[in-house]
C-alpha cells in the first residue's frame, strides 16, 4: 500500500498539458497584467484595512512597517520557489501539482486537501467581512438590513462553546459568494476583467488615503519608531517586530492562487514569474505606505480596532472626513477581490485533483462553451455560500493559515528534491541562490507556523484524517498516474 504514495506524476505528462495538448484543456486568455492583478486581487483585502493597525497596536508601534518587511521576505522566498514551479510546470493545480511531481502521490494528496482549507474557507471568511463592510456601508446612506438578515445564526461564546445568536441567515454574504461564482461559472476572461476593475477601485482608494493623509502625519507619533519592550517577548521591542509580522503574514495569503491560473496563462514560462513576483512587491510597498500614513496620523495605541483606516481618518479631522465612504467602497471592492480570487483557487485545485483520478470525475468537466471547470465552479461555490450564511467563521483564520503555511513548505522542499533529481530539466525561471532561498522558505514559514494556535494544529489534523479518508476510498483506485 505504501508503493502507490510515493508514485510521481511523469514530467512529460505535465509537459503535455502544459503545452495544450491534452483534449479537454482549460482556455489561456490570461496576460502579465492579469496575473499581476489576480495576485493583487487576492492579497489586498481584510489584512490592509484591519491587521495594519492591530498589529501596530499591540506588538510594533510604528515599526509594524518593518514587520511587513519581514513577512514580505519569508513570502518571497516561498514565492521564487514559487515562481519556478509555476514557469516550468504551467499547469492548474498550484502546490498539488509541483507536490505531485517531486514528492508523489501522497503528498501531493495532503496538500490539495489542505489547499482546501485555505482557498475555500478564506472565501468564506472574507465574504462575511464584506458582508459586514457593505451593511456599515449601506446604513450611511439609509438602506438599512436586518441584523438577522445580515449575521450567521450561530457563533461561539467566550468559552468557545455553539451559542444561537438570533439572526436566521447572512444574506448579504451569501449574495457576493453568489455573484461571483456566476462570474467565474461564465468564464475566466470576464472573470479576469471584473477582477482587473476592483483591483483598480481598491488601489485608488488605498493610493487617496496615502497621497492625502501624508499631509496629516504628526512626526511626534513615529517616536519611538520602536517602541521598548513592556519586558514580554513579543509586546514591542525587536521581539514585538517579529510577533507582529507573524501576524500581519497572514495579510499575505493569496499571492500563491497566481500560480493556480498557470493554466489559463498566454505566455506561463515568461508571465507566472511576473504575477507571482510582481503581485508580492506591489503590495509590499503599499503595506509599508499604508501603515506609516497610519501611525503617522493616529497614535498607534488608538489602532487597535476593526477599522484602523477609519480611526486615523476621524483622528486628521474635517480635512480627510470626504474619503471616508471612499474607503468604505475600497474595502468592499477589496474583499470582493479576495473571494473572487480564493474561489477560483479552489475550483482549479479540484479540477487538477479530479484530472488525475484522485478526486470525483465530475470535478475534471470543463464547459463546452465557457472552457471553465463548471461542476467545480458550482459545488466550491455553493459550499462557500452555505458556509458564510451559516457558520461561525471566527476560528477558520488561523486554519485557513496552516494550509497555506504547509503548501508553501512543501513547494520550497520539492524544489530542493527537483534540482537535485532532475537538474536538466527546462527551467525558464530559476529561484536564484539555489539552495538558501528554499531552506529559508522552509525555516521561515515553519516559524511562523509555530506561532499559530494548538487548537489548530488539531482540527487540521482531524481534516487531514477525513482527506486520508477520501484518498483510500476514492483517490487511490481511481488515480491514472
């Protein structure tokens, strides 16, 4: 039994539908600027408009900007190896894929279930947040929502135990997950298109917020830059800095479901680089600008709240007061973006899954007209919906985390085992200082992932049993390679 886990995915297989030549390939209608912006679109969501100023607020000071700095380079890491991947195998299915060439079966197996954590469920969970943004939103402008049309009827108490909370459904977030799953049902070009217009709105609020609020910055809120420490590891200080872009990585998630449209890329050799790369360093640069505006206006003890932005807004006085609705529609054109983005994640990972036998047939049907992957479009899409309409959400961030923490690990490791096992491989792009860039990924991310929560461990663990499950069952006797 053990023999079959470890049976690879032949490269010339992978070169094969990589090169279109498979009969029922998905359409490649995707550009450099897509690519860029569906990384973008994916990234610059809840993390800017919240974690900025909470981890501002509780760990850095206004050093949260070289947290951000650091998180960027345990990303990048992960994104160069990333990057090679992506340009060498140009195939849908992101970290499952490479998995599945390097490490086998198995493994590759563990990491698809576990992309399901981060892809799926972080639609789900930013589509409760839009939900809550355009309810704020729609209130201001005196169109007002039911709030047990507009939360999930249940949630957990301080003890962590199901309490009822009253409401019957979240509408508002069953809606978006709706409308864009409609979009990504009706093909990835308009997909792309609706995604390049967000991604537009969101970076021209977010570019307003900083061209103008840098007039407001009092110099006097930047000292200390580095806060001391209170005298516990992680409360300011170097330590603080480190605590914080443990936290502020998780704003990160996403610039990997760039690599899961590898498939629909024009040019994937030359262009995946580019999304995967380019997506990583735009953000970075406007993480950095976006929290120096931050603390520069507000104190960074006043930050602590769901809506940083707002509060450093109302603290500049009457001057910024006009771009507060614009920031509101930037985070609800933000968030739309993510889900957008994670939902089509999703769908191409099954897609990829059920392509090679390890997943239900149906989920490998690409539509006759849109050349989408429509049953897993609609499945992924209807789960997301049931899940923002109804569930507490609140413990599936740092889940949604560990499975994007392992695939990374992973795709750093099968690119030290590729190099190695078959280094004449055709490599368009090469992660650069081979072989410390994808040990540091390993060791970074690994760190980060010791930050995270026990209870996670253990409920991903449960998650991997139940995948395990579904592999013996269905994956192993139906695999075709």
């Amino acid at each position: 039994m053990a023999n079959p886990l470890f049976t690879k995915k032949p490269m010339d297989v992978l070169m094969k539908e990589a090169s279109g030549e498979s009969s029922h390939g998905l359409k490649r209608t995707l550009g450099k600027v897509n690519l860029i912006a569906l990384g973008i679109g994916a990234v610059i969501g809840a993390g800017i408009f919240v974690l900025t100023g909470q981890a501002a607020a509780q760990y850095a000071g206004p050093a949260v900007a070289l947290s951000f700095i650091v998180s960027a380079l345990a990303c990048a890491f992960a994104g160069l190896c990333y990057a090679e991947f992506a340009a060498m195998i140009p195939i849908a299915g992101s970290a499952y894929t490479y998995a599945y060439a390097t490490m086998g079966r198995g493994v590759a197996w563990i990491i698809g279930w576990a992309l399901v954590l981060e892809y799926l469920f972080a639609g789900s969970t930013v589509a409760v947040g839009w939900s809550g943004y355009t309810v704020n939103f729609l209130d201001s402008i005196g169109i007002h929502i039911p709030p047990e049309l507009a939360n999930a009827p249940l949630t957990f108490d301080e003890h962590h135990n199901l309490v009822l909370t009253g409401a019957v459904f979240n509408l508002p977030a069953a809606f978006i997950v709706t409308i864009v799953t409609m979009l990504l049902y009706r093909g990835i070009k308009e997909s792309a298109t609706f995604n390049n217009l967000v991604v537009l709105i969101k970076l021209s609020v977010i570019f307003l917020f900083i061209i103008f609020g840098w007039q407001y910055i009092v110099s006097d809120n930047w000292v200390p830059f580095i806060p001391e420490n209170t005298g516990t590891f992680g409360q300011y200080g170097v330590s603080g800095i480190l605590r914080a872009s443990a936290v502020i990585f998780f704003a990160y998630i996403g610039f990997d479901a760039v690599s899961t449209a590898a498939q629909e890329a024009k040019n994937p050799q030359k262009d995946m680089p580019w999304g995967i790369l380019g997506s990583l360093f735009i953000c970075t640069i406007v993480y950095i600008l976006v929290s120096l505006v931050m603390t520069g206006i507000a104190p960074y003890t006043e930050l602590n709240t769901a809506a940083p932005i707002a509060v450093a807004i109302d603290k500049a006085g009457t001057g910024l007061q006009w771009l507060s609705p614009f920031i509101k529609i930037g985070a609800i054109a933000g968030l739309t973006s993510v889900i957008l983005v994670m939902l089509m994640g999703q769908t191409r990972i099954f897609y990829s899954m059920a392509n090679d036998g390890l997943f239900f047939k149906p989920f490998s049907e690409v539509h006759s007209n849109f050349g989408t992957p429509h049953v897993s479009t609609l499945v992924t899409g209807s789960v997301a919906l049931v899940a923002s309409g109804l569930l507490p959400i609140s413990v599936l961030g740092e889940l949604v985390s560990i499975g994007t923490l392992l695939a990374f690990i992973i795709v750093c490791l099968g690119i030290l085992i590729l190099r190695y096992k078959s280094p004449d491989l055709p490599r368009p792009f090469k992660t650069p200082l081979f072989p410390v860039v994808p040990i540091l990924g390993v060791i970074c991310c690994g760190a980060v992932m010791s930050f995270l929560n026990q209870l996670t461990f253990i409920i991903c663990g449960i998650w991997l049993v139940i995948g395990l499950f579904i592999y013996f069952a269905y994956g192993q006797r139906h695999a075709r390679y």
